[in-house]
C-alpha cells in the first residue's frame, strides 16, 4: 500500500535570541499589505466589445443554503440576430467576481489568433459565464453554471445542440453541471463538453507557500474592506480543487484528504458518473504532453531571505520528490521559527503543466528577488487537464508521464490536444485554439 502524503511541522524557540525592540521590529516586511496571495490580477477587458445580451442569473439549486449568482455576456454570431449556435464558455478559479471583459480580452489575443472572434465569425454565438464568487464552492456556482444552459436553451432558435464547458475551475464546474443535470434526468441538450487546462484530478501550489500565505497574514492589521490575504488558499473552491492543501501554517497530517470539501466533492462527482456522458468530451492542456517538465531540480531552495535584524525570514525549497520528511522550507518572525517537511509527496512544482507564477508572487509579496527560473512553478499538471484515469487521491500515476505514448482510452475525454511546451495557466495559445475551433466547427 503506498505511503500517505503527509506534512511535518516542527516549532522552535530560536536559542540565544532576544524579543525585539524599538529600533528592530519584529514585523514583516514593509512591502506586506493586506492582499489575496495567488490571486492573479483582472485586466479589467478595455478593448472587449459590448455584449449583444447581459443575463442575470441565479444558481438553479443551493450549496450549503446558499444560492450562488453570476453574469453571462452574450456575443451572437455575426449575422445572428438570436441565439442560435450557443457555446457557453465558464470562468475560472480566482478570487471574488469575474471580470467578463478580461475573460474576452484574454481569450481574444492576437497571439492566440483571436480564438473568440473566430467562433464568431464561423457562426458560433459566445456566452461568457462568469460569478459573483469565484472562490466559493463548486457545486454553488455549477447551480449558477445550470442556469445559463437552461437559459441558453429557451432563447435558442433552433435545434442546434450547445456547447459547453469552462477555463481551469470552470471546466470542473460545468463538468459538475452537465453530469447533475443528466442524472437529475434534465435533458441539457449539450452535444461537446470542452475543458481548457482545468484540474479534472487537481491542482497544486506549493505547500510551503500556502503555510507562508497563513503565516505572515497574522502579522498584517486586519482591514475590514480588504479579504485577509490567505482568503483564496481557504476558500471552499481552492479546498475542493488542489491535490494537497494545508488548513493553516501550524497543520501536521495527510495533504490529499486534509479538506472534507475535497473529499465529499469527489464522492458527490463519482455519484453523478465523473462526466457527462451525453456528450462528446475534449480537451486541451497548457502544459507539455511530452512528459518535459520545468527546470526546477526537486529539493533546491527557490529563495532563502531574512532581514536585516534577523527577526523576519522565509526558505522555500522546490517541493522533493517523496521520500521520508524532506525539508521544504521554514518561517520565522521574532523567537520562534517554523520549519516544515514532507513525506511521500511528489515533486509536482517542476512536472509538465499549466504554470503559475507562485514562488514570484510570494517572493515579490515579501520582498525578495528571486531567480526567474524561481518564479513560476507548475499549477495544474498535464495529466490532470487531460482527465487521465488515475485515484484523485492517491495520485497513483507518474505525474510527468509522456502523454503522447499513451492510448486516447486511458482518458476520461475523447480527444484532447497538450501544449508543446509548459505555458502560463489558460494562456490561449494558438494550436490550442485550433484544435478546439475545428471541433466546434464539426
């Protein structure tokens, strides 16, 4: 039986060291302010076109009494004058409400061949689905995600089946949707279920960063119109899609099943069959599907920082590679110092995938310059965006796998394309836009 994934945290009394004064604050750094860590920033979509339509919707069922909201813009194809050929693309995993013009502008860069003004021009009518909270359960805002295919159905013209799916969490979340719907015998009308880089088996920030997240988020002044900036590492929507996940920075024990979020959500998804069956699913991966992952050696130290008094440091180490209380790192304001360990868990910052530039933000946060083959790390690995079959939590599967070797049958999906190389999560490059216009376009 394989080994639990595990964290250690050992506390200790610095030996010699005396409670600062005046003159030498045990605060941390000045760059500290009350912000969302990982949180990456909206554009705010200055050159997105003004939707044809702007629906407000409401979850068709709560999560925990609670009914989730969003917003869907609606582009109609040129020369529609009504819906016709619906596709319904789902916002992703962040902090508070979407920002739908970023999501266009974003998705239509000239780089990307200007993916949502080619559907558009091939006759595809774009809904961007966004929600009010980002980081709120999944299953909340798949109500939201249910809403906008009910809705998307009664204003169609025509026969024509939908086209469903999401970026990174809003792919999970309309993956959710579509299986509830089939199961609670709602006919939803979707013949292509598409995901893009989104962790179907989960995601990953590292360990050390999240405890850091926790940690210096005590010692900022609590502002009440600012969230606290470890507010996205603990929302339920983070909880219920990274592999490993810490509840705060003094938590020893199992990673993979430390959220009972996680795990219900899991068994709630097996329930309703993991996907959709009706219709046809694919999918696209940011990251390398050639098995080449970054060049990130598991155990090196991505930063070592202290300052000047020696009352404030952080050490973050490269997640190693399994093994028996492997260092990742440490923390220490005034006389204690936090040091943590992992055991049994994989060094997934440097696997194949969609990166984020987590070690940058932390470091930048605290004020540190790090190397720049330091700042991004791997976010969602390519055989999690590829929905290959593997134990959600065991993770029983070499996570730097060459995907390209491998039979189409070992996936969930029923076609999905990989990145040649590692690119930033969701980054529309073009072979991935190909790939998926020519499906829709079938």
């Amino acid at each position: 039986m394989a080994q639990q994934a595990e964290i250690h945290v050992s506390r200790k009394i610095i030996e010699g060291a005396q409670a600062p004064s005046a003159d030498q604050p045990a605060t941390p750094p000045g760059h500290l302010r009350q912000h969302v860590w990982f949180a990456t920033e909206d554009s705010g979509g200055s050159t997105a076109p003004s939707p044809t339509f702007e629906w407000s919707l409401r979850g068709t069922y709560s999560h925990e009494g609670k009914f989730a909201t969003g917003t869907a813009h609606v582009f109609l194809a040129h020369g529609h004058r009504n819906l016709e050929r619906p596709l319904i693309l789902a916002d992703g995993f962040n902090y508070g409400p979407s920002d739908l013009p970023g999501v266009w502008e974003h998705f239509d860069k000239k780089e990307g061949g200007g993916f949502l003004t080619r559907l558009r021009d091939s006759g595809i009518d774009v809904i961007l689905l966004g929600f009010d909270e980002r980081h709120t359960y999944i299953q909340a805002n798949a109500g939201v995600a249910a809403a906008c295919i009910e809705r998307a159905i009664d204003e169609r013209i025509g026969a024509e089946p939908l086209i469903v799916g999401g970026v990174s969490m809003g792919g999970m979340i309309t993956r959710y949707a579509l299986s509830r719907m089939e199961s609670e015998g709602y006919d939803h009308q979707t013949g292509t279920y598409f995901s893009w880089d989104t962790p179907h088996q989960g995601a990953w920030i590292p360990l050390i960063l999240q405890q850091m997240a926790y940690f210096f988020e005590s010692f900022i002044p609590e502002d009440p119109d600012h969230p606290k900036q470890a507010e996205l590492i603990r929302s339920p929507a983070a909880q219920q899609l990274l592999w490993g996940w810490v509840e705060n920075s003094k938590y020893e024990g199992p990673v993979a099943t430390s959220s009972k979020l996680r795990t219900d959500f899991l068994r709630e998804l097996a329930d309703y069959g993991q996907f959709p069956q009706r219709p046809r699913k694919i999918g696209v991966a940011n990251g390398n599907g050639l098995g080449v992952g970054l060049k990130l050696t598991p155990g090196e130290t991505a930063f070592d920082w202290k300052d000047q008094f020696n009352t404030v440091s952080a050490k973050a180490v490269v997640q190693p590679d399994k093994g028996a209380k492997e260092p990742i790192g440490s923390m220490h304001i005034a006389l204690e110092i936090r040091r943590s360990s992992t055991t049994a868990v994989p060094a997934l910052d440097g696997v194949p995938g969609g990166t984020l530039g987590s070690f940058g933000m932390v470091a930048e946060a605290l004020g540190i310059e790090v190397d720049e083959r330091f700042h991004s790390s791997c976010f969602v690995p390519a055989v999690s965006a590829v929905a290959l079959d593997f134990d959600p939590v065991a993770w029983d599967i070499d996570p730097a796998l060459d995907i390209s070797a491998i039979d189409r049958d070992q996936s969930h999906l029923d076609d999905f394309l990989c990145d040649t190389e590692n690119s930033p999560h969701s980054e529309p490059r073009r072979a991935l836009t190909d790939f998926l216009a020519n499906h829709f376009r079938r």
